[in-house]
C-alpha cells in the first residue's frame, strides 16, 4: 500500500497516534529494531533526481554510521539493537523490486537526458546507481565490511552500545528486513520466559511495519520514523540530523482507536461469539491487504484516499455479526468467513460503477425509475392515464357499454386476470362508484363480479343525478384517451435492472478486456478469470503466512499485474492452498531476475551478455521501452510498470551457462551467510583493522566480541497469537506509553476537519470527547493542584508541578506558607488568557481531535527536567521552565496519578561512596585546579576519594575571542537606517525588498516574490550571514549590502518605481511599469536573476541562533592546529579527600550539563559516554541553535574522528560535529564548578 497515503489516512482517522520526539519525554525501550534499506537509501542518494549529486562511498558509509548512531542515540535501547539489512526477497516480492528498478533506471536515465539538453555541466564522476542496493552487489558487499567495523567499534569505545546485545543480519542473511526482526519477535515470544511488557521500537518508512507492530500483539510497540510533511514540498537544502524532527507511532493507541472504531461489536447480543479485541486487529490487518501490498495489487477502485478502508470497516460491522468467529484466524484465513466479507465488497463494487456511469444517459433514465409512478408520470403528457393493451380491450369492449347503457345490474368479468387487470378493474369500479367482488364458481375459480348501484328515489334531488351523470362522463373519457403502454411500472423496473446488470457485466468486462488482452476468447476468459482469481486468493493467503509464521513458500509469486474485479475475487475461494516451501534465489539470481540492462554494471560483467544480447535465451526478461499503466492512481511513481515476470526456469538455465566464469570473489559473493552477534568483553584488548586503511583508523582497544546470531529456539514451542496474559494495557501501561484512558472519554466518528498535517481532513476522524469536563475546569478545582506534582500534555504524559493557577480576571499562587495569593490582571493578563484558553480547545479539537470543552482556568506549570545530584551523592527531581516544552494547561487535561512511574526519574539516596565511584573509575574533574580534565579513581578514604587527574603541564593559550574579533571587525553588520542612507532607499523599500515581498502580474492570476528573503518577521527568523535582528531592529552584514546594490544597480527602474510608492500595498505589475508587455518582461527576467543567486539555498535559523562562517571557522582551525593543542602534554597528578561533587561522571553528563550557558569560541570537552564523538575530544563551539526540544552546538574539534563532519562545508572533513549541550563541558565560561582547594 502506499506509504504516504497510509500513514496520512491512518493519522487523519485517528489524530492522536503520533509524538514528536524531545529528549527524555519518549519512553525507555528494550530493544530497538532498524529496517536498515530505509537508512541506506536516505544515505546515498537524494529522492529527486538531481543529475548533479555525488558522493564517494567512504561519505555515504559515514553517513550510514552517522544515521545510525543518531538512531542509537535517541532510542538507547536497553537490552537489543538489531539491525536489518534485505537479503534475497521471496519471489513474490520480486514483482515489485523488478517493477521499482526497472522505472528507477529509466527515470536516471532520461533526468540525465534532460539535463545534457537543458546544457547542464553534470560532473564527471559516475552517479551511484540505487539499484545496487541489493544482496549481492559489490556495494552491499562493502557495506557489510563497513558495518562489521563500525559496530565493533561502537561496542569497544561507546558505554551505551555496551550495555544490550548487538546483532547485524545483513545482506547475505535471505529474507525482507523487516521480516527478519519480525522472525526475532515471533520467536522470542514463544519463548517461556518471555516478558510481557517488552518495550519495542522499530525504525522504518514501510506502511506494512504498522501491520508488522500490531500483529505482535505487544501493547508496548512503537515505530520511529521521520517528520512527514504534505502538499508542496520544501526547495531548501535538506535538514541536517540534528535538526531533522522525529516521530513516534505509538501503536498501544492506534490499539485504542481501533477498540472504538468497533466497539459498537462490544455490545450485548451484538454477535453470537465473544468479542476479542487481538482478532478484530487480526482482521485489520487482512482488510488493509486489500488496498494494496507489496505482493498483491490492490484490488480496482478500492484506493485509500479514496475511503477504502472505511467503507471495509462499515461492511466488516455488518457482516461480522453473521459470521460465526474472525475471518484471520492467527495467520489462517477461514475461507467461508471471507465469502461473506467479500460477498458485501461485491455489493460494494456497484457503488465504483454508478461513479463511474453517472454521466450515461441510460443510467440517468435509471436514476428517474428510482420511484417507478413518478417516471411513468414524467413519461406521459401531464395529467393523461395510461393502461395495457389489455386493459384498454376490457374497458372498451366490457366496462364501458355497461357503465354506459346499464342494461343489466350486475357484469360478470369470469376469471383468469393478471394482477395487473384485476387491480384495472378495482379501480375503474371504484372510480364510478360501482360495487365489486370476487366470487367463486362451481369449479373454486374465483370470479369479478361488478354491480350497478341501485336507482335513485323520485324524491331524489335532480340535480344531483344531472351532477352525477357530468362526472361520470368525464370519468368515461379519461379512460377513452388512456394511452396505451404495455409495460408496467413493475415490469419497465425489471427492464432497467436487467439493462443495469448488463452494463455492469460490460463495464467489468471492458476492465478485463484491457487488463488481460489475452484473454481473446469466452473459454479463455473463463478459465483465464478463474485462476486469477484463485491466485489472488491464495496471494491473500501467502501473506497471512508470511506476516504471521514466516516464509510459506519462496517460489510464490502473483502471476499478474491486476487484479481481479472485486465481485469476482469470490470466484478463487477453491483454490489450492497446498505451497511447496522451496529455496531462496541466490544473490546473482535474484540480481538477474530484479534488475534492468540499464544497470548491468551492478551485476557481474559475465551476465552482461544475457541482459542485452539479441540472441540471448532471456532477452526479453529486458526490454528498455515499457508501458507505464495509471491504473486509476495520481502519482506517476503509483504507475503500474508492465514488463515481463521472469520465468524461473528459464533463468537460471541461462545463467547456468556462464556461472563458472564468476571470479573468486564474485562466487564468494553469491552464497548465503549469517547473521552476527555483537558483545562486549572488557577482558579482551586487541587491535581490529581498519575497513577503509588510510580513511578510517584500526581500533587500537577492540573488545568486542562477534558470534553467529542464533534465533531463539522454537521446537516444542508454539507461537502465542495474541497477548500475553501479564501485559500492561490502556492507563496500566508502562511510564511513557500513552492512553486514552487515563481521563474518562467517549468517543464517536465524525467529520472533524481535524488538522494533523496543516490542513483540514476531508474524511472522517474519531472524535474523543472527555467527560467530567465541567467540574475539572473550574478555578477552586485547580486552585486545588496548586504546588501538587500532576502530568500534563495528555494523552502523553508528562511529569511536571503546578505552580500557578489563572482564570480571566485573576492569578493565584501559594505563598511560603502554603496559602493562596489572588493577584487580579492587568488588561494584557486578560486578553492573554482569552487568546491562550481559546488556542488550547483549538489545538486539542483541531490537531488531536478531543474536544476538552471551555476553558475557564488555567494551571501553569514547571516541568520535570530530570534529576539533580546533591553534594552528598542523592539524586532529587529538579522541576523548572524547559524551553520549547509548554507551561500553561487546561486543569480538565491534568492527570493526577499514573499506574506506572518512570523509573528514570526516581530520587534515590546516595549510594556509598565506594559503590558509586569504584577503583578504575573515570570521569572528569570539576575543581578550578586541572578543570574538565579526565582522572581515574585510584583510592577511597573517609567518605572521599583519591584519584588521578592528566593535568595539562601549560594551561592552553585562549585564541579564539581574537580570531572571533577579528572577524566581527571585518564583516560589522549595519542597521537598518544606515543600510537604507547609503544605499539611497526609502526604510520601507528596503523593508520590503529585504523580506518576502509579492506583487501580482499576469493580469493578476499569478503572484510572484520580488524580495530577497534575508529576513523573516512573522516567523522569527534570519539568514545566517546575512541578517539578524537587535534591540534596535535588523541589521545586515557587508554581504547582505552587496547583494542589495547588485539588485539596484541590475534593475534601476523597479527602485525609482518603488520609491515613488513604498507605502503601496496588493501592487500590480503594471503599478511599477505602466506597459503590459514591459511589466511582465521585467518580473520575469527579475525573477531569473534571483533564482540565479539561489536565495532558496539561504540558511534560515531562529533568531536566537548563532554561528559562524566558514572563513572564521577555517581561521579557528587552522590556529588550533598551529598551537598543536591535540598534542598538549599532561602530566598526572594525584589529589587526595576528592569530594564525589567534583567528579562528573560520564553518563550523569545529561544529568549535571542541562543548565550550561554557551558562546560562540568556547572550548568545551565531550564529557557523555555515547555518541559520535569520542570521549574527552576537546574542540572549539562555532554555532548554537535550538530545536523545539533541545540546545545544539556546532563544535570543530582538535582532531579528526569517523564520524565527524565538515559542518556543511565550513570546516575541514572529519572535524565537525553537531551535539547537545547536555553531551560537553564547557571549559571557558565554567558553571559547574566545585569549590576546592588543592595546591598547583
């Protein structure tokens, strides 16, 4: 199924699943899982093609490393980190590989094409091609020698890495990715001693990793995946990681949602058999196969976007009460169950159709026979009856001559009338007042028997017979122009239905005709529709295997590229579900068998022959012009790719000619391996060599260890379908997972226009409504949480304090004495209230769907920031303002208690001495004397302690407040006023011109951006180098003059124009230049001029945020290494009665570093035991940045480590690196000093 389009629909339905992620305010997890294709791709090459981009392969290593550790970093996994790496993919899969590097291949191929047309200068270095991100190439040969490094690596120098076990499946290991990890899972579950509660996070873009997570039946399973943005998207440069915004799905909520999305099932009587929440997931995760898979198509017209899956949940209400148990039965489709399920689908199939006939004029006269007497009456000129041939005959030559001449009282019509005639008759007697009644004869026929009224008295009114006798003679004539149609209402309606299903039968067999052009013949057809059918059915079957127990069958594969219509599918419900297990492809042969000519050079060159050859046995396996079929879809990359399927058989024979011509290594690579273990063994200490000699460095100290991964053992055990029976669910789960449940709600599906991705759903959302709301938000109910701890941020909580409590007129807070103090507002107060109050339902309604009520008062609040270490060792919570985290809530959304506390922040006692800082302990020194020097723990003595501290023998010269001078000196930025004096400009022009500014052109349809966005007013942003803003108003460097000049002396006229009016507002073209012509000639050369100066590539940042350029960054460099401050000599130095306050250890870094202020030129020490920096690396800050979460540094370090970058090209390769400032000591501006006197 398409990932977007999924995941969009998934959060629009169900708004509240997603949490972006901030430090510590994520859950601990045990074992994080990475679906590593994902990463690999995200590595090497952009998603667009840009003909342009290079990368050596020792840069897209690094940046695996990089993508990874960043990963590592933000889960740190406490018990499992497995990385997964696609091996050779059961041919079911290969369909779609085949179809996606087939149309990669070629769409490289023609961006190339078109760049060499436009007279692009492409570089002469050969692009990578992403097809060889598959088993078996010499790239992903590489990569696994590289990830061996790395890893060993990581566990030898990084405390983190250390603690859980590492495995690596790579590319030799058979079998999808994320199937492996979900092999793992499986496994591991059926184990006896299996937790409960293990707390899993998977990494991965797939949609099908949704289904993966639920169908583990583990509550405590999240996905991590980056931001996803919609709509148009963004021109500037990529975001570096540090800066890249993460996400996390929780599935313990989209659990929850699913519970309502049927709990109408829940109810008494509802169905015949229990309600088992773990089966309606299963069935779930069945129904989403029908829109799509990466082995089956989806079935026609059934598109998500287009309400596939709610109309599937609709249906599934209705007919799951008919059944007698779940259609997924743990993996097992119950055949039966699904024929009900797809008998309503077939039903369903009929709506695609009148879509798609509304325009005919045959359904249209349909549409008119929706009430059978109206059309009939639309039919007929206004007012005239219509009757059969028949009844005309029995009016004509029976009613009317005794109605009319009345020689006889009573008229016996006999039997054997049509239902129709007889009601004719009923009518016309009533009509004239006649009596009539259905006697029987001798033979038991029941006959119509009409009777003339009886004679009116003499003393009856005669004109009221002459009245009478005018009626009736009307009467007689309206039925003497009755117009004759032989078709009833009844019978035209069957007519219109049979013609309906004809046009149904035709519009399905026009799809098949186009579909299947080889189906030329009924009999073809026939036999054709059943076995695609049958296949389909099957495909539905395979894929429970495969989700639910593993691989089935390696040789399955859907045979076509369609599928068949949905009321047809029903039709395959025979089919033979026997699969033979067989073997995987071997590396070479699924290479052969995925890949395009155009990416020959990625297979070995002795099958060459094979892919382009006219004579070659399996040319056609090869064709370069393919038909790309729309197939319904909008996105050109959902194209349906229609080449070949490869015959197995034939392939493999053909490669069998020209396997012994593989070199060595070309055989070495076309077997299977193993998947690895990785540990680490303090006792070992061996020097494992570099992967990459004269890039990457040995690794002096290895003390990893590596071993075959072996998955947990199975035999005797069988797989447990469901949850376990300890599992922690809904307000009982674990610290960090959120819920629903943890305030009272109901809730209801609805048409919200809820807002997950800046703009409104169109489509239905479940709507949470809480209850109790009215109580809750009173002032003397909140006044109540005053100085209380409490969570806030629901559904996910976070610990936090209530210091103040607001409503519209008044404060209140507690004094030192616990009382309550009111302090009315000030007229700001009040209408900050009025906004903030209204902004908190908004957000709640619009972004997470729960509608929380009014907001009458407001707690605000100091969050929890972690814990804070006393002088004596005891660990306390530290409550304060987190910048980017919210302070003011509404007391309706507080949760007073949770079940389960975070373990993370519990205060503790301190530990012993002894204990917490052991004999060979390293940390850093905090004390004035050697501060933020490294030391070791060498003695303990009277509550203190004894170490080692490596004293630098001369205290490092301070260089970086000159170089930063000077160049301050030398680029002086200038105000605004004095830009806009010596640039002659008017202060709004200038304004204007530096900003966003927009005119109109083309008569006004289209609107077009004259300004050189160096500046961002609304969204609190400038362009590094170029802008920033002062207490004063904005101010611009030397460059950003420069470039403004370049403007003016380039374009005169748009300046005198603009001059003349610089207040002008919604200005036309022709406002600035009074020829049509002129005017859009001028905006369009202009236009190109600043497309030509790439102002897009400009670095936006917050306005608070600071760096340097690249000169200074150079000259700071260059300095460093003159003064040789990597090869500074230390001496070690022993001090006694050490306080434990002055040592901070490696990992209370995050704990202790929180509260440190930064300047641009500070030196710092990594101080953190983990990341992408080595321990004790000294280096120099040259940037400082916030995200909504955290404080980043730009730091160049002293010396080159592999995983240092160049700070987008500001400082020398392997140097640079972005960190938190929780992660360094800053060693210039000291603020966690201990007070200490030790002698020099």
């Amino acid at each position: 199924m398409g990932v977007p389009k999924f995941f969009r629909w998934l959060s629009e339905r169900y708004p509240a699943i997603s949490q972006l992620i901030a430090e510590n305010r994520i859950p601990e997890f045990d074992c994080l899982y990475l679906d590593m294709n994902g990463i690999i791709h995200n590595c090497t090459h952009k998603d667009t093609h840009d003909t342009s981009f290079r990368l050596s392969e020792e840069e897209m290593f690094i940046r695996i490393f990089n993508y990874i550790e960043h990963l590592f970093g933000k889960i740190k996994p406490k018990q499992l980190f497995f990385m997964a790496i696609d091996g050779v993919a059961p041919r079911a899969k290969m369909n779609q590989q085949r179809a996606r590097r087939f149309r990669t291949a070629l769409d490289a191929e023609q961006a190339r094409e078109r760049a060499v047309r436009e007279g692009q200068q492409l570089p002469k270095e050969e692009p990578f091609d992403s097809n060889c991100i598959t088993p078996g190439t010499a790239f992903m040969a590489k990569l696994s020698e590289q990830l061996k490094y790395f890893v060993n690596k990581k566990v030898s120098e990084d405390k983190e890495w250390q603690g859980c076990e590492v495995v690596l499946s790579g590319h030799e290991v058979p079998g999808e990715g994320e199937h492996k990890i979900m092999e793992y899972i499986r496994n591991a579950k059926a184990q006896p001693d299996y937790n409960d509660n293990v707390r899993h996070c998977l990494y991965g873009l797939d949609a099908d990793l949704i289904m993966l997570g639920l169908l583990s039946h583990d509550p405590h399973f999240c996905l991590l995946r980056e931001e996803v943005t919609f709509g148009r998207q963004s021109q500037t440069k990529s975001k570096e990681l540090e800066h890249q915004n993460f996400y996390l799905l929780h599935l313990c909520i989209v659990r929850e949602y699913l519970e309502l999305e049927f709990q109408e099932l829940k109810e008494e009587g509802a169905m015949s058999f229990p309600f088992d929440m773990e089966k309606i997931i299963d069935d779930f995760i069945l129904m989403a196969f029908f829109v799509g898979n990466d082995f089956l198509p989806n079935l026609p017209h059934l598109h998500i976007n287009e309400g596939a899956l709610a109309l599937m949940f609709k249906l599934y209400k209705q007919i799951l009460p008919k059944c007698d148990g779940y259609i997924n039965e743990g993996g097992t489709v119950n055949l039966h169950r699904l024929g009900l399920l797809l008998e309503g689908l077939g039903e369903a199939e009929y709506r695609f159709f009148d879509v798609d006939m509304q325009n005919e004029a045959w359904y249209r006269a349909k549409q008119q026979m929706d009430n059978p007497e109206t059309a009939m009456a639309k039919a007929r000129p206004k007012g005239q009856l219509q009757v059969t041939t028949s009844q005309k005959n029995i009016w004509k030559h029976n009613l009317r001559p005794f109605i009319s001449k009345r020689s006889t009282k009573t008229l016996n019509l006999g039997s054997g009338f049509s239902a129709a005639d007889r009601k004719f008759v009923q009518e016309v007697a009533d009509s004239f007042r006649l009596k009539w009644e259905s006697l029987p004869d001798e033979e038991g026929n029941r006959s119509l028997v009409i009777t003339l009224p009886q004679s009116p008295q003499a003393s009856d009114d005669d004109g009221f017979e002459e009245e009478g006798n005018a009626a009736a003679t009307r009467e007689m004539l309206k039925y003497d122009r009755a117009a004759v149609v032989d078709t009833s209402p009844e019978e035209a309606k069957e007519a219109m239905e049979r013609l309906y299903r004809q046009k149904f039968q035709e519009w399905k067999d026009k799809y098949y005709s186009e579909k299947f052009e080889e189906w030329s013949t009924p009999e073809l057809k026939e036999q054709g529709l059943r076995e695609l059918c049958e296949n389909y059915v099957q495909g539905l079957q395979w894929v429970l295997y495969y989700y639910y127990r593993g691989i089935r069958s390696w040789p399955w594969f859907y045979r076509y590229h369609y599928s068949p219509m949905i009321s047809d599918v029903m039709k395959g419900l025979n089919a033979d579900m026997n699969f033979k297990l067989g073997q995987p492809f071997k590396p070479f042969e699924q290479l052969m068998g995925v890949l395009p000519d155009r990416s020959k050079k990625i297979v070995p060159t002795v099958y060459w022959p094979l892919m382009t050859e006219a004579d070659s046995p399996i040319i056609d396996f090869y064709p370069r012009d393919f038909v790309l079929d729309m197939n319904g879809k909008k996105q050109d990359w959902e194209a349906v790719v229609k080449i070949p399927f490869i015959d197995e058989r034939r392939l493999l024979d053909a490669m069998a000619t020209k396997n012994d011509l593989l070199a060595d290594d070309e055989k070495a690579r076309n077997g299977f391996g193993v998947a690895l273990k990785f540990t680490h063994d303090p006792s070992l200490d061996f020097v494992y060599p570099s992967s990459l000699p004269g890039i990457f460095p040995d690794i002096p100290h290895c003390r990893c260890v590596m071993n075959i991964f072996e998955l947990p053992p199975t035999e005797g055990l069988d797989f447990l379908h469901g949850l376990t029976n300890g599992a922690f669910l809904n307000e009982s789960a674990l610290a960090g997972f959120p819920s629903l449940a943890t305030l009272p709600y109901s809730a209801t599906l609805g048409f919200h226009g809820v807002s997950v991705f800046q703009q409104e759903s169109r489509n239905e959302s479940m709507i949470v409504t809480l209850s109790g709301t009215e109580m809750k938000t009173t002032v003397s109910s909140a006044k109540a949480k005053l100085g209380q701890r409490c969570h806030v941020g629901y559904p996910f909580l976070q610990e936090a304090k209530v210091v103040r409590v607001s409503d519209e007129l008044f404060d209140y807070t507690l004094d030192a004495h616990g009382q309550v103090i009111q302090t009315p507002h000030h007229t700001k107060e009040i209408e900050y209230f009025a906004s903030k109050s209204r902004r908190i339902e908004e957000f709640y309604s619009r972004r997470l769907g729960i509608l929380i009520g009014s907001v009458e008062s407001m707690v605000h609040v100091h969050m929890l920031k972690g814990l804070i270490k006393t002088d004596e060792g005891a660990t306390l919570k530290e409550y304060g303002e987190v910048p980017g985290m919210e302070t003011d809530y509404a007391p309706q959304v507080i949760v007073d208690e949770v079940v389960h506390e975070d373990q993370r922040f519990i205060e503790r006692a301190a530990l012993p001495i002894e204990e917490e800082f052991p004999l060979g302990c390293h940390a850093f020194f905090l004390g004035e004397y050697a501060f933020g020097r490294p030391l070791e723990v060498i003695g303990h003595n009277d509550n203190r302690l004894e170490v080692r501290v490596a004293k630098l023998k001369k205290d490092e010269p301070e260089f970086t407040k000159n170089v930063i001078s000077q160049a301050e000196r030398n680029n002086r930025y200038m105000p605004s006023y004095t830009v806009a004096k010596t640039l002659d400009l008017h202060p709004l022009v200038l304004s204007k011109i530096t900003a966003s500014f927009f005119i109109y052109t083309m008569g006004g349809s289209l609107k077009v951006n004259l300004g050189l966005n160096l500046k961002f007013e609304g969204k609190k942003m400038k362009v590094l180098g170029y802008s920033r803003k002062s207490q004063s108003g904005w101010e611009f460097s030397p460059l950003a003059v420069g470039l403004l000049a370049q403007y003016m002396q380039n374009f005169p006229d748009l300046f005198v124009a603009l001059k003349s009016r610089p207040n002008g507002n919604d200005i036309q073209d022709t406002d600035l230049w009074k020829d049509e012509t002129m005017a859009r000639a001028r905006v369009k050369e202009i236009g190109a001029w600043l497309k030509s100066i790439n102002t897009n590539k400009f670095e936006k940042v917050p306005l608070d945020a600071e760096q340097l350029d690249s000169e200074v960054v150079m000259n700071l460099t260059r300095m460093a290494d003159s003064l040789n401050l990597h090869e500074t000599p230390f001496e070690g130095r022993t001090l006694k009665g050490t306080p434990r306050s002055a040592l901070l250890k490696p990992d209370e870094a995050e704990q202790r570093l929180g509260n440190q202020d930064f300047a641009l030129g500070d030196r710092v020490v990594y101080a953190s035991s983990s990341g992408k920096v080595p321990i004790a690396m000294r280096g120099t800050v040259v940037g400082i940045s916030r995200t909504p979460t955290a404080k980043l540094l730009d730091v160049v370090f002293d010396v080159t480590f592999m995983s240092g970058g160049t700070l987008g090209e500001r400082c020398p390769p392997f140097r640079g690196q972005t960190v938190a400032a929780t992660t360094v000591l800053n060693l210039t501006r000291r603020q966690v000093v201990a007070a200490l006197r030790f002698p020099p």
